[in-house]
C-alpha cells in the first residue's frame, strides 16, 4: 500500500452530502464512459471521495504484426518515400482484369490501349515530387497461397518489360485520373484473340491474361498514392475503329478489374526496408519494444501492421485504497513527438483502439464508440494529444473479469488501405509522456 501511495498524486475533494454531490457529478457528458456503474443505496447513503489520479503506471511498447491482409484494400496504393524512421516505403499493387464483353466486331481495326487510373483522394508524403508508374503483365495466377486472402508481405511473378511506363506529378485532390498508353504490341494480341473467337469467356481470359502489377521505380522518393478500384475509374480501355461507307466510327472496349471472384484477386504489397535500429527488432508479432528501448517512443505504421501497444499493470493497486470504489471516469492521453509530423507526415484524427492478448493475437475492438480522438485545442501551442476514454475496459481489468496481461493497441481505422505512420511518446518523456487519467470514487470506508 506504501508503495502505491507513494507513487499515487491524488488530489481529494470531500463532498458533504454524497447523493447530491455524485448525481451533479453524473450529469456530466461523458456518463462515465458507458461504465454501467449504477449508484445503489449503499453508495449514495455514505460519504464519498472522488479521487483524481494521473499517476498510475502506464507501460508502452510497439509491436508488429507478421503481417496483415490486403487483398481487402478498398484502394489500389501505388508509391514509394523514403522516410528518416521507418525506412523506404514501397507500396505497389496486382489484379486481374476481364473485359466487360468477348466480341469484337469482325471488320473492327485495332487502334490503341491505354490503363485509366482514378484517383481516390488519398496520398501520403509529398506530392510535389516526381512519381513513376512501370505496368507489369504478371504471369502466374493471382491465388492466395494457403487461405483465401493476400497480404502485405504477398508476392507474384511478374515479366521485366513494361507494358506501359508513366512519369507524373500527382494530383490527388484537383486531378480526376491519369491515362497511360500500353505497348501496342500487347493491344494488338488482345484484339486479334477477342476478334477471332479463339477467347470466347472467363476461364480461357485468364488463362490468357493473368494480370498486370503496378509497380513505383527504384529511385522514386515522393509519395504513396490512392488509386480507386472501381471499375469506373480505373480500368484498361481497347480503342478500335470500323470503316462505313461514309466515315470510320470509332469505338472501344473496357478490361475492367475482376469483380466477379471471391475473394477478388487483388492485393497491395506494401514494405518498409531499413528502419532504424529499434524497429528492426520487431522480428515477429510476438515481440513488444518496450518504450524505454527506443527513445521514449512508440510508433504506428499503416500497411505494415506497426502499432502502438499500451497496458495497464498496476491498476488492481486501486483496492490499496481504503474503502470500496469504483472507476467513474479514466481517459488515457498521448502526445504525438514534436516535429515527428508536418504537412506531408500528417496526423489523422482518429485512430481506432484494439485489444490483444499477451502473445498480440486480436482479440476485439475496444468498442464502436471508444476511438482516440485528437484534441487540437491548444495546437497553437503545441499541445495536442489523443485522448480515449477506456474507464469500462480498465473497470474490467481491475475487477479481473478481463485478462490483466491483455493490453491496447492504436492503429488507423484503415490500417490495410494506408500507409500513415505516427511517433508517440511512450513512458518516460516527462511532461510529454502518456498519462492515464482516473476519477475513483470511494465510499463506506471505515
């Protein structure tokens, strides 16, 4: 108890007529946090201290996951930037593609090809850089390995020469789409196979074409680009005309993404080479970086499963206190490094809170309300932090009826379509540090 006292800066507020006192204090906002703590007779009849406590022990740490799925993207990611902590990023993409119909007409004359890429609005990094596009004709079928997904650690074969190749300055925002033309060579064998009859549905398609991989050049250091996978806005488009007899009309078939498999083939390989020396430890999911082993600092990664990993060991220390309480209020505050982020590094302003167990498996999200919202209010200061509230998760832990080895980890909500990376301070930063803040309220001590 001397230990947890010592350790404990509480602040004490008597409250003389507990029943008043606690129902004013319920008409707050935050309703303790959904922590279905009902005040019964026992409670509202006694004397009651509210406690504030922003001093119990919060462990951070950083953990990775083998790896995670991307054949659910909801974006094609294209791209490459080299970053100062977590290395080279490299974010290229595969799919199979299928034309919309397997008729041509017989006097049609081919024309050309060309890749339709929409963007989607999303980017990370600078996109005032150069980027490169290098479409690749694969040439192996896109099936998962032993499951039914893809991952970011997936891989396929590929030919070296370029079906298309594309230099551009990304306009993700002001830009509709760019419009690559492909190898006429290539064109000319899809025409003449779907003109002639000798491919005539899906199967003899695929056997034919297996699919083409977008691919950022090795020296490319700008951004990561968002591409949709609609079949409306990125697509191959076969251009051909046929002579009349007054004019040639010209005409063209769209080889839309594979919709019509589940799951479809499609995946985002995404990697990160060379990150500083703490980062290279996480060898498998169940490795944590402890915070103290790696600047004070803990660190989230979209895209390769990087993630922030926070637990909560002393907090059964609350029974030391004399009386019986409960948690009425606990919200966990974390400071993003100064200068880790600026308008190209941008920080979001949610991230989705999960919860593991000790070997780092998934367990469940927090809940579908609890996220980590960012609190710019005093950002003209350089105080911002997310905030989230998890006083029913810690209620849980402290009542045992949760396992107290599981722990919290951040990530975006759309970790698997993004590559946003964030540096958190961790405990042992001072006055920057993560803080768990708790309103314990005690009643019938003796």
């Amino acid at each position: 108890m001397k230990v947890f006292l010592n350790k404990l800066r509480a602040l004490y507020i008597i409250i003389v007529g507990g029943f008043l006192a606690f129902a004013a204090h319920s008409c707050s906002d935050d309703i303790y946090n959904d922590s279905e703590f009902v005040a019964g007779e026992t409670f509202t009849d006694s004397n009651i201290r509210l406690i504030l406590i922003d001093t119990l022990t919060v462990s951070t740490s950083t953990m990775k996951f083998d790896s995670i799925v991307t054949s659910e993207s909801t974006r094609i990611l294209l791209g490459k930037y080299t970053d100062n902590v977590f290395g080279t990023v490299t974010a290229s993409s595969y799919m199979q593609f299928l034309p919309e119909t397997y008729t041509i007409d017989s006097e049609a004359v081919f024309d050309s090809i060309v890749m339709v890429l929409g963007y989607d609005n999303y980017y990370y990094n600078d996109t005032l850089q150069k980027n490169t596009i290098h479409i690749k004709k694969i040439n192996e079928s896109i099936k998962p390995e032993s499951d039914d997904y893809f991952y970011n650690t997936s891989s396929i074969g590929y030919d070296e020469d370029d079906l298309g190749f594309f230099e551009y300055n990304p306009r993700p925002l002001a830009g509709d789409s760019i419009t690559i033309k492909l190898v006429d060579d290539f064109g000319t064998d899809v025409f003449s196979k779907l003109q002639e009859k000798d491919i005539v549905n899906i199967d003899e398609y695929r056997d034919y074409f297996k699919g083409i991989g977008l691919l950022p050049d090795d020296v490319d250091d700008g951004s990561v680009i968002g591409f949709s996978k609609s079949s409306e806005n990125t697509y191959m488009r076969l251009y051909f005309s046929t002579d009349t007899e007054y004019e040639s009309e010209q005409d063209y078939l769209d080889i839309q993404i594979d919709a019509t498999t589940t799951p479809i083939p499609f995946f985002n390989s995404i990697t990160a080479d060379d990150p500083i020396t703490p980062l290279q430890s996480l060898t498998d999911s169940k490795t944590n970086l402890e915070s103290a082993d790696s600047n004070n600092q803990s660190y989230i990664q979209a895209g390769i499963g990087i993630a922030m990993r926070v637990q909560f060991p002393s907090i059964t220390s609350l029974y030391d206190i004399p009386g019986s309480g409960t948690i009425l209020d606990g919200t966990l505050k974390i400071k993003p490094v100064s200068q880790s982020y600026n308008d190209h590094l941008k920080l979001r302003d949610t991230l989705a809170v999960y919860v593991v167990d000790q070997n780092n498996d998934l367990i469940e999200t927090l809940s579908s309300t609890s996220y980590a919202i960012l609190n710019r209010d005093n950002q003209e200061f350089n105080d911002i932090y997310y905030e989230i509230p998890i006083s029913y998760y810690l209620e849980e832990l402290q009542l045992k009826d949760r396992d107290i080895d599981d722990a919290l980890i951040l990530l975006p909500t759309d970790y698997n379509s993004t590559v946003d990376r964030f540096i958190l301070n961790g405990n042992g930063n001072g006055e920057n540090e993560t803080v768990l803040e708790l309103t314990y309220g005690v009643y019938d001590e003796d």
